[in-house]
C-alpha cells in the first residue's frame, strides 16, 4: 500500500527545499546599524579607514618622545616640561593642534590619540607632577603603551562577512568604523496555519470534563521557531474542509504572506484535504519523507511560494521543522554561519531503523569537574509526548544508515534555541 | 602606588553584585502564554489536568474493541460494522456521544478521541471498506495504537519549572494545558552610558581627516549585549565632566531606569569622574577588579539602584560584562537555567598570570567528521581590538590560580549570545 505520493529520504527532501530556497526570495533592506541586532548581513563589510584612526596611548600617562626619558631612574628622574597636567580636570582633553617638543609631555588618558611629536607614553606610576615639571622614573622606547593607527583593522580590511547573524559585537565593529547603515536581508513573513475539527484555540477555550478536543499547540510552537529568523503570522485554526483549507491557503499567500507552514491532517487518512489543496492551488513537490518523528511532511509551491505541509503531533512538527524547515529559512535569509553543536558520549544505546532518519530528544548531562558531556535520549517514541521537547537539551540526528548508536558512542547534539 | 581604592578577585565581585541582585528589584508579571517567549518563568506549573485529556488514536485506522478483531488474517479477514467511514470528508469527525459496540468499528485519524467502547485502533494498511463493511486482516491487543490518557503530562505533575527561559517547545506546553497566562519576571530596564570627550555618535558624525576623536562603540554593545535579557536604554554620550555624570546618573535613576552600566573614564586616571560620582551619590561598593582585560571595572549603588562601572575599551567592557554583569541580570531575572559551554581542546598554549583571571576571546575548530573541537586564542592582549570579538566564536575563562593552559589541554568555552 502506497501511504504517501512518494516517500523520499531527508537528503533529497532538503536538497528538494533548498533548491526552492531562492536568496531573492528575500529582499534586502538597508537599516542604521544600531537596528540590526539580530539580522542577517547581506553585504561584506570592508573598513573604510584605519582603526584606531590614529596612534593612541594604550596605558594612562604622559605622551613624550621617548628620547627624552632615556636614562631615568628613581634616584636620577628626568624632568620634562608639562604642556597638560593630569590634574587638569575641567579642561578639555583635545589633542588636535598640540605639538610634543624636545623636553616636553602631555598629559593622557588611555584611548586618548597621541599629541604630534610624542612616540610613547609614560605611565602614570614612573611619574610625578612638581608644578610646571614632570618626573620621570623609568625609561621608555619609541612606541611603548602606544595603540597603533590600524591596529585593529586596517582600512579596505574585510571586517564583516555577508550572511552573518549580527551580534552585539558586529554592531560595535560597524559603529567603531563609522558605517551607518548595513544591508541585511529582510525578513520574510511565514504564515502558520493549524488545522483539524480536534482543535480548540487555548486563549479562548474552556475545555469542559469529557471534552474530546484538544489545543492548538503548533501553531504557537511554530511560530515561535521561527521567530529567531523570519516574521510569522499566527493564522490560526482552519476546519477540516477541504474549500476552506484552499480558500485560506490563496487568501494567506496573496497577501503579504511569503509562505505557510501547515500542520495537522497531513497524515495518511484520507483526510489529506492540505496535500489535496496545496496540489490543486500550483504544485505539491513531495510527500512524506522518511524520517521519524515527522514522515507525513510535505512540501509545494503555490504562487511561487513554498508552503510547508507538516504533522499534526507537535513533536512530529518540530521534528520536521528542525530538519527541513530551519534549514530552509536559514538558506532563505542568506544564513551562512554555521550552527555549533556540542559533542557527547551515549550513556545509553540510542535505537534506530535503517531506512529513515530519526530526530532524538536527548538531556545532556555534565558532572563537576567533568569536562564531557554525556547525552540520554529522552524518550525514543510517541510524538504525541511534548514533554519530551520540554524537558530535553536538544536533539540528536540520527542517519538513515544508520542502525542507531551504541552506548559510549560520541553523538552530535544540536541545542534547540 | 595603589591604582585602585579597593582591588579584588572576580570571586569576590561576582559575590558581592550578586548580593545585591534581589529578585525583588525585578517584579513579576503574568502574561498571555503566546507573549512569553524568551522570558524567565516566575513560578512552576504545575498541570491542571492529564495531557492527553483522553485515550487517543496513535495511528489512522479504525477505532475497534480488540477482542473483536482476534483471529483475523489476510486469508481470513474480521468483518466489522462501519459506524463511520474514513471516506466522510466532509462529515464532523466529532466523537462525543459515539459508542462502539461489539462488532462495530469507527474511522478515526492519529489525535483523535477513542470513541467510547473501543479500546484499539487498527492501522488503516490492515484493512479494507466494503460498503457498510470493514475488513480486518490482522488482529490487535487491547491498547494497540493508542495514546493514553496522561500519557504526555499526569495531572498535578510540574510540567515547567521556575527560572525557565521559555522556549518555543514551553510555549506549547503551556497552550496543550490551555493555561492561558504565566507569571514571568519583569525585564528590569538598564540605562546605558558612554562617557569621554573623546567620544562621537556614530550614527551622526562625519569624522575628518585629522579627525582625533573615535565612535562611541560601547553604549551600542552593551545595549546588544543587556537586550536578551533585560530592556536596555542608550542614554548615550556624556563628556568627561563631574558634574554632568553625576547629574545623568541621579536623572536617570529617579526617572524609570533600573540600573546603570556606565563605561569609559573608569582607569587609572586622573579623569576618574565616574567613580567619585557614584561615591558622591551613593555607595562605591568596589573599583577595580582582578580580570583581563576589564580591570578598571566597578560597582555601586544610587537610589538603592546597581551602577555598573565598565572599562572604556570595548573589549573590556565586554569582558566584564560577561563576567559581571550577565551573571548580575541572569540572578535578578530569576534565570536558574545553566549556560551550555563547549569542551574543546586548546590547539596552542594560552599564557595567563596567577593572579588575575584571563578573559581569552577564542576561535573554535572542528573538522568534518571529527567529533571534537579545537581552540585557539585570537589574541591574548590588546583590549582595544574589537575584532578580536568579531573574529571568535566565544571566550574562555582562565581563572586566577591558573598558569595558563597547556597545548593539548581541554577547556571550557562560552559561546557568544
């Protein structure tokens, strides 16, 4: 018996996915660099300028030329004459137009460029003021608690790679170079739809005892995941109906919608009114693919918009979500970096079919003073089971040719964001 | 000389902000479920009912009594009455009221409600309609593709536990037990100052050729950094000048901030405005701390409010931030969960003094189909090097009674937010 159109491996379902995953698909946009926390850079980022722009004193002290101090000791200072105390409190700091001549010094604090003539500072410690005059106690050469003029980057340096997810850091790095604003991607808008007549909306509902129906769960877990990259739209609950399934698909996607995520009723009862719906408004591209939580997933494109078919469990959704949508929406975005994952040793056999690929809860575990992880699968069946998202670290992919892992085996786990 | 009125271990600035990290500053708020994402859950929740509600069908099939089924092959199939067929499209799939007696079976999909009576379902691919007529071709035991009741949550069970960061899996916990709101800490609101003449606003200036001042690069950091987890608000910059601190810092705590991190103007110098505003204002509880880089790095408290004294240099101010001031969010907000960190083995020795503790930015390494990460140190010293952070993955702590770490040593790296 045929449960799906066609049942195909993970490897050809995402390569089938990214294929669909056109970067223009997503346009850019230009945003002030302060904005951009979080987004994904659509352009290189090459420094306009040195930075530092100019030398800068690396230590609080005195700008000198270094000449002048050789030879000093605490029994035998040299004196120089003070164009700017240290004390000089409410006075302002500016450099600009000062000029270190033989047997002179400045004031400085850390940061602070270097006035014209001086190649070093003096720290604090090796010095004391005396009226007009400055002490010096240890001599230093040309160049010392000096910051070099592009020493951290140097101008027409890449500093910034596109399709990097922009960090607290990265801002700083653009704010450093002056650079105003930043092309990112834009963030495509996914709606989420929930279908079934078992489904109850949870902010409005007062489920009664003997109540037969249950929440809506995937269309807030969805939502969720997906936030951290695109926009979505809660569409929220849609019939079993196969008019109104397709009325909600084209309504959705002719509007500001750039895809759908669709669960429940993508299993193999002939309720499939989603797949039916998806084929009959463009094109249903696959169906089921052969991973577990997760086979009934599909995918199609309607008005040159990719709308994924996903499972009504909720373990099962994210479980397609994880292997094939994430990865979608990352390609989508231009996301180039690369997820980290955290290497653990099986403290139990994990089992696994040949033939499909599976999608594992696991806790990781890490004692004091142990520097290695440890990892248990949570709980290797039922995809009606949330509490196995809830109370895992992660997940744990196991290929499909693979027939599970053994105990003491090292495993990648993926840590859910 | 001493360069700090006071100056002390991480240990014991770290014991000492989170002495005064009360979880009372930040208040508590409840929320609907389908705003919390990403917020510290303020209570455990304990589940108001058993999830699943009630027995439920594992697979699509029919809903059947087991015993009915019993002798049943492929050459000598059970005949049973159809009460509902799985061909009803259209009809309401409800099951209330249905009752399944001896000899009769019930269309039914994956999620729904056993009607009453049944006690199995079996799988679609086992069976065949015929007319008002379902034929059976292998037998099921009592419970076979079936979802218990409470099989995911037990009533009265604590599903989630406080001091949880919701994920999007929590999200849907908590819809699933149609618990409409959830008590989660408040974000405490952090206001964010750059000081120094020598600072300019990015996103206004157009520095020059000659141009001696820099970006101010901090107050756009640390809001990037502080905004995972509490709100944050750039007050921006303010020049080197007592009275003008002292006057924004007592402005800005009697207004709705409810806290400060100032950065810049906290070294050695002379030009210490900072601290001895705190100090004039409230208490300086203590300046200077035993890190690299972030030495100049203090703590105070104005209007019973936390004032945070960071380094000028970004990556010092970073660096303390990490070690200080998430820690100090983390305790306010009630966040008990713990910061992942991956294990890699140091490919080079990392050099460090006893005596301080080494806060070492690092790049993470890993080959395919190696199941172990390597680290290197971007750069041991410069603080004024903010690529060093664009550049690593995440940072290392070197802790002060430490020499160093060895080649082929394995440490302990915190990935960035």
């Amino acid at each position: 018996m045929k449960l799906f159109r066609k049942l195909i491996s993970l490897d050809e379902a995402l390569k089938t996915v990214l294929a669909y995953a056109k970067p223009a698909e997503t346009e850019i946009e230009e945003l002030g660099f302060g904005d951009a926390l979080n987004r994904v850079l659509a352009e290189d980022v090459y420094s306009p300028a040195d930075s530092p722009p100019f030398d800068r004193a690396a230590m609080d002290g005195y700008a000198i030329r270094a000449e002048d101090s050789f030879g000093a000791s605490p029994n035998n200072p040299v004196l120089l004459r003070l164009i700017k105390s240290q004390s000089e409190k409410g006075k302002e700091s500016r450099v600009e137009g000062v000029e270190i001549g033989d047997g002179e010094c400045f004031g400085i604090q850390t940061g602070m460029a270097l006035p014209n003539g001086s190649n070093a500072v003096v720290m604090l410690e090796y010095t004391k003021e005396r009226g007009s005059e400055l002490e010096i106690f240890k001599p230093v050469t040309p160049g010392k608690n000096v910051s070099f003029k592009g020493e951290d980057v140097k101008k027409g340096e890449e500093v910034l790679k596109g399709g990097k997810l922009l960090r607290a850091h990265d801002l700083g790095m653009l704010a450093s170079l002056f650079k105003r604003s930043v092309k990112v991607y834009k963030r495509a808008k996914f709606g989420i739809m929930s279908t079934g007549d078992e489904l109850l909306n949870p902010e409005e509902a007062e489920p009664y005892e003997g109540e037969k129906r249950i929440a809506d769960v995937n269309s807030y877990v969805l939502a969720g995941l997906t936030e951290p990259i695109a926009s979505s739209y809660r569409i929220g609950i849609v019939r079993d109906n196969y008019k109104e399934i397709k009325d909600t698909i084209s309504r959705s996607l002719a509007k500001d919608c750039d895809g759908l995520l669709i669960s429940g009723g993508s299993s193999v009862g002939k309720r499939d009114f989603i797949a039916d719906a998806v084929e009959d408004s463009g094109e249903l591209v696959f169906h089921g693919v052969a991973i577990r939580p997760g086979e009934p997933t599909g995918f199609g494109i309607v008005n040159n918009k990719p709308v994924f078919i996903l499972p009504g469990y909720p373990v099962a959704a994210i479980s397609a979500f994880e292997l094939l949508v994430r990865p979608f929406l990352f390609a989508v975005h231009g996301v180039k970096q690369e997820r980290k994952k955290i290497f653990a040793v099986a403290r139990k056999k994990i089992p696994s079919a040949v033939g499909r690929t599976d999608f594992v809860r696991v806790k990781l575990f890490c004692k004091e003073n142990e520097n290695e992880y440890f990892v248990e699968p949570i709980r290797v069946s039922g995809s009606g089971i949330l509490s196995s998202m809830t109370k895992s670290d992660g997940f744990v992919v196991i290929e499909e040719n693979k027939e599970g892992v053994e105990a003491g085996e090292k495993v990648e786990v993926i840590e859910y964001y």
